[in-house]
C-alpha cells in the first residue's frame, strides 16, 4: 500500500498496521496524536516536571496503546489513545510528586555542594599551591599522604574535577572527597 493511500485509512486500520511493524502508518498517528499529549501535558506541567518530559511520557502511553489497541472491543484507537496517554502522564506526575522520591527530585551533585561549602581557600590543591615553599607541607606530601591521597592531590592540582579524578582512579567520587577531606586535616595540623 503506497503512503499517500495511507492517509485516508482510519485510525483503527493505522494502529493496527503500525501494531505490525508499518513505520508509515506510525508516523501518520504520531502525527495525529502528538497534538493531544501536547495538551494534557500541558495540564499538568509544573517546576519538578517540564511539559517536555511530560510529553516524552504520554508518547509513551502512546505506544502502549498501538501495541494493546483491539479493534474488536468496539472503542475508537484515538479514545483509547487518549486514555492511555492521560493514564501515563498522571502516572509520571504521582510518581514525580510522591514523597519516596523526594531524594532524587531534589538531589545535587556532590561536587556542586561541596564547592558551595568549601571556600577556594580550603581545597587542598589550592593550600599547596600557595605554599609550595613550605618545608612541612613538602615533606607532608612526601611522607604523609598516602599513594591514593598523594594521586588525588596531584589530580587536583591539576584543576581536575571530583568525577575526572575518580575516573582516571577508578573509584567513587566520594572516595575522592574522603581523600581530600584526609589532605585537609593532615594540612591544617601542619600549618
């Protein structure tokens, strides 16, 4: 069947053809139903969920719905559509706002916290590089630190992020803030 003949199919006759594989009659009720999830989106769009993201989710249920759709139960596809585009949004909407996930809605990157508490002056890359005369801090990073702290520091000091040191280490990036926490202590009670 040519494409421009697609176009005159139904909706019910579109679904089932896109149900086996027709990429054709897929696009044609893309087409026709983006319009739809783009309103009830709309509806529910907030500042912890993007109209976008909302979208993304009802074309979701989108695509349950052509692989569910039975023509025999006698309701229109675009009904049926519809509901199941509704049903996933909601659903994105409950999950979102559900307490249990409150820790991930609202999470910041370790990095990004531990530069807001820690002035400049405190990282440790920067104390040794202000002081790269100091014979205690010479011998602190000879003597003291051990192999795994002593390749943080260097790392850092070469203005490495927390998650470029712990790549290029192959550990956590919380492995490296407990290395540089230890650097701190052992600077602090040098100085």
């Amino acid at each position: 069947m040519s494409e421009n003949a697609k176009i005159n199919l139904t909706d019910e006759e579109l679904a089932r053809l896109a149900s086996n594989g027709d990429d054709a009659a897929m696009a044609l009720l893309i087409a026709k139903i983006m319009p739809v999830a783009k309103a009830k989106a709309s509806k529910h769009g907030g500042p912890r969920l993007s109209s976008e993201d909302l979208v993304q989710e009802g074309m979701l249920g989108f695509l349950d719905a052509v692989k569910s759709y039975r023509s025999e139960k006698g309701v229109p596809f675009k009904a049926y559509a519809e509901t199941c585009i509704n049903n996933r949004i909601v659903s994105a909407v409950r999950v979102n706002y559900n307490h249990k996930n409150a820790a991930l809605t609202n999470a910041v990157s370790i990095e990004e916290e531990t530069d807001k508490l820690l002035s400049r002056n405190d990282d440790p890359a920067v104390i040794v590089s202000d002081k790269d005369g100091s014979e205690q801090l010479k011998r602190l990073l000879v003597d003291d630190l051990s192999d795994f702290e002593r390749q943080v520091i260097e790392l850092r000091l070469l203005d490495k992020s927390y998650a470029q040191i712990a790549l290029s280490l192959e550990c956590s990036e919380k492995a490296v803030d407990n290395a540089l926490q230890r650097i701190r202590k052992k600077i602090r009670s040098q100085i």
